[in-house]
C-alpha cells in the first residue's frame, strides 16, 4: 500500500506551484472555458434533425454537460494542481493511467487547433466569396493562425488572457446577433423558416441507423469542462472552480439553444448543409438581407477562432508541461521561460499540429481529400477525449477510496449525486465514442472505409502513448539502478 500511495505522489505537485504565477480569476475562467467548449459551428452540425435538435442539446447538457461539471468541481478542489486529469487519474489509479489519461486529453488539443484554423478559412472564404480555393492557400492562413497563437502562448499569461477576454466578449455579442436574427424574421415574416415547432413528434430523437452520428456531433460541442484546470496552480481563489463550471455551463447551454433556435427559424433546417456559413446565412436573412452585417459577424468570428487557437496552445501545453516535469516526456517541455510559461511545451504541440496542416492542405492534395482528412480527425478527436472523459468519471469513485478523508472535506456535491454523475457521464461517454464509429460524419466515406480509417487513427494514437510510458519507464529504472553520485556542497550563504 505504502509503494501504491507513494507512486501517485507526483512531482509537479511540489515542482510547478513554485514555477507558475497565481494571474486567473473567476472571469478568467469562465472565458477559458467558454472559449473551448462553445464551439459555436457545432450548432450548424446538427440543424438536419429539425426540432429534434434541441431534443439531443438538451439531453447531452442532462447526461454529459452538468454531470462533468459536478465530478470536475469535486475533482478540482480536491487536487487543484496543473494537469487536471493526468493529476487526478494519477491519484485515482497511478502513474501509468495518469500518463495515459494525460495524452488522451492533451492530443486532441494538437489536433483541434487544426480545426479552428479551418474555421478561420471557412469564415474568409464567405467574406471574400470563392477566396481561399487552394488546398495549398487554406493551409498557409490556417499556419498563420496556429504561429499566432503560439506567438501569444509565449507571451505573459496575463497579458494574454486580457486579449483573449476582448475577443470571447465580442464573441458572446456576434451569437446574440445570430439568435436575434431568427427572431426577427419570424416577426417580420410571421413563420419560421423550419416545419413542425408545433408538432410534439418533431422534437422525439431517434438513435438508430444514420442519426447516431449526430449523439457523436453532441459530445463533440460539449467536450472541453476540464481544459481550464489544466492551469490549476495558475488560479488565484480556489472558489473561482465551482464558479467557472457554474457560469460557463449557463453561457454553454444558453449558446448552443440560442444559435439553434435563430438559425433553424431563419432557415430551413432539413435544407441545412450544417456548415459555419449557415449561421452567417441566418445573419444576412434575418436582418433584411444584409450582407454588410453578416461580413462583421463574420470578422468577429474569425477573431474569436483565431483567439480560441490561443486559448487552445497554452491551456493544453500545461498537460506536455505536467509531463515533462514527470519525466514522462522530455524534461525541456517542464521549463519556463523568464516569462513564466512553458515555451518549450507550446512550440512542439505548434510544430505538430503544423505537420499535420502540411500533411493535409498541399499542392498534391485534392479539395475532396483534404475534407475527408479533416472530418476523420475531428472524428479521431471526439473518440480520443471520449476516452479520458471515461476515465475522469470513473476517477470520483476510486479517489474516494483512496483519500476519503479528503473528499469528505471537499465534498461539493451529495456523493449520491456524484456517483450518479460519474455513471451517467461514463455511459454517455463511451456511447459518444461508439456512435462516432457506427457511421460517417460525411458521405465521403463508406461506413467500412470510415470505421477502418478511424479505428486505424485512434489505435495508433494509443499505441504511441503506450510507447512514450514504455520508455519513460525504461529510462526511470535504469536512473534508479545507477549509484547515486555525492551529494552536491552546499553554496555558503552570503554574509
């Protein structure tokens, strides 16, 4: 027991607090968290279900949403250090699981900044119309937008958060627009644009056959309710934990139902191609057909998806930070810089989501095969944090075993309520994962052809995480079996 209790002891738990400066509050972190989780796209994705929609945000906010939310709290209070859920999978299950909790939550996050730099191409390819039809020219805008978000990671975490604050707050002002926008036009039109509000049926959500993809797209938009505890030493009132998770479910939940509702009476939903250009479609709809209005909502989201990469670069490079002091990974990524910011560990998730833009959007890539690239990564993602999220819910039970004295303490829900929680949110977890490989996001693919594909990513993103604590491994008990040299001399203090 006492080598089990010893092996969960984690040395970033001494190391990073003396190395990180105290800068986030409350607002801080709810902007941390709305920046990631509200993904506002992710609202256009699921517009083919009709009423329905709201059927399936409401049933992923019941079963996914608030019960992350309410182990987080539990978990985060209890051990409010960097790495979130390597830090509490460590404690719950050891180093190995913590390790591999760890990358399964840090690699979509090399993966996802992809995707927000082909948001970014999306939105300029509306407001230049036909803009940006190169593979070749989507992939250097979307380079841009990941070394500018790495150009602002290594910046003072303060100065950066302020930027980010700015643009999440403008953000928060381009999907009241988008919402309003259907309201009016129901006003000024006297309908909605989409059937069967009033039929009771249209809103039943099926989860069979082709619509099970679309419990995947769910989970995908809710992903994300740890990612703020990543920078646990970085915040300055531990109580700003239970409000961040707090509020920015509020501002989640609000979001995604506002956007939904103002799209899908602005336009007709079973007409929906559930792209990004459809929110800004409702905009120019339901202001009387101005363009110029939807050009700025535009903007203002290119914006934000250019900040959200930044958000993004250095909240999930704190997870390769935790790493390297752990010695999981190498022991340069557990450096900063005089800025007090982990450079090493922003610039080498950079240069890999760059290899993986330059994989993708070449000159010898063709506009079909780039899209069908990304959607299998964004596929990848979703089953890849499905993973992790298993594991922080199944963590509020073990870590109640193995320190009930301190969850007794912290206790910041009825424990029924967090068993409940972690039941629920692991089942709904593990269906997010299982639905993401039943069928196709695009009908790019075959269900054969996407299913190996998937399996093929997934399977050898795990296996390098396999790999990665195989040799950390190696390299540790070859450490300890070395004779330990002399004991260094102590520097005489100045007198």
């Amino acid at each position: 027991m006492a080598t089990a209790a010893n092996d969960r002891v984690m040395a970033s738990e001494r190391i990073a607090p003396g190395m990180l400066p105290r800068v986030l509050g409350s607002f801080d972190m709810v902007v941390i968290f709305v920046a990631v989780v509200l993904f506002i796209v992710n609202a256009s994705a699921i517009q083919s279900a009709g009423p329905a929609a709201f059927s399936y945000w409401i049933i992923g906010f019941l079963v996914f949403l608030i019960p992350g939310a309410l182990v987080t709290a539990q978990l985060g209070q209890m051990f409010p250090q960097e790495g979130s859920l390597y830090v509490w999978t460590q404690k719950a299950l050891g180093p190995f699981w913590g390790f591999f909790a760890g990358f399964c939550a840090w690699w979509p996050g090399v993966l996802v900044m992809v995707a927000t730099g082909d948001a970014v191409v999306s939105l300029f390819q509306y407001i230049f119309d036909g803009g940006l039809p190169k593979a070749w020219e989507q992939g250097l805008l979307i380079l841009a937008v990941l070394w500018f978000s790495a150009g602002m990671a290594t910046l003072r975490l303060r100065m950066t958060q302020n930027y980010v604050n700015w643009a999440v707050v403008a953000y928060g002002g381009a999907i009241f627009v988008i919402g309003l926008a259907g309201v009016l036009w129901v006003v000024g039109s006297g309908h909605s644009a989409t059937a069967g509000f009033g039929d009771a049926s249209s809103y039943k959500p099926t989860f069979g056959g082709a619509t099970v993809t679309l419990w995947g797209l769910v989970i995908l938009a809710l992903l994300g309710i740890e990612v703020p505890l990543n920078m646990g030493v970085e915040i300055v009132h531990m109580r700003s934990i239970k409000k961040y998770l707090f509020w920015g479910s509020i501002v989640v939940m609000a979001g995604y139902l506002w956007v939904t509702l103002g799209t899908m009476l602005t336009l007709d939903a079973s007409k929906s191609t559930a792209s990004t250009t459809d929110l800004l479609a409702a905009v120019e709809k339901g202001f009387w057909g101005s363009h110029a209005l939807a050009v700025v909502v535009a903007l203002i989201m290119v914006w934000f998806f250019v900040s959200n990469t930044v958000v993004y670069n250095y909240s999930f490079s704190r997870l390769l930070f935790v790493s390297g002091l752990e010695r999981r990974m190498p022991t340069a990524l557990g450096r900063v810089n005089e800025r007090k910011v982990p450079v090493a560990a922003v610039l080498t998730q950079t240069v890999l989501s760059s290899v993986f833009v330059i994989a993708i959007f070449n000159p010898f890539v063709g506009n079909d095969s780039t899209q069908k690239v990304y959607w299998l990564f964004q596929a990848a993602v979703t089953v890849i944090w499905c993973i992790s999220m298993v594991l922080l819910f199944f963590d509020i039970f073990l870590v109640k075993r193995a320190f009930p004295k301190l969850f007794d303490e912290i206790r910041s829900s009825h424990p029924v309520v967090l068993y409940a929680s972690g039941v629920i949110g692991a089942i709904a977890s593990a269906f997010a994962g299982y639905s993401t490989f039943k069928a196709p996001w695009t009908p790019l693919f075959s269900v054969g052809d996407w299913r190996l594909w998937l399996a093929i990513l997934v399977g050898v993103s795990a296996l390098a995480a396999l790999a990665i604590y195989a040799v950390s491994q190696f390299t540790h008990r070859r450490e300890r079996a070395e004779p330990a040299g002399p004991e260094p001399t102590p520097t005489p203090a100045a007198g």
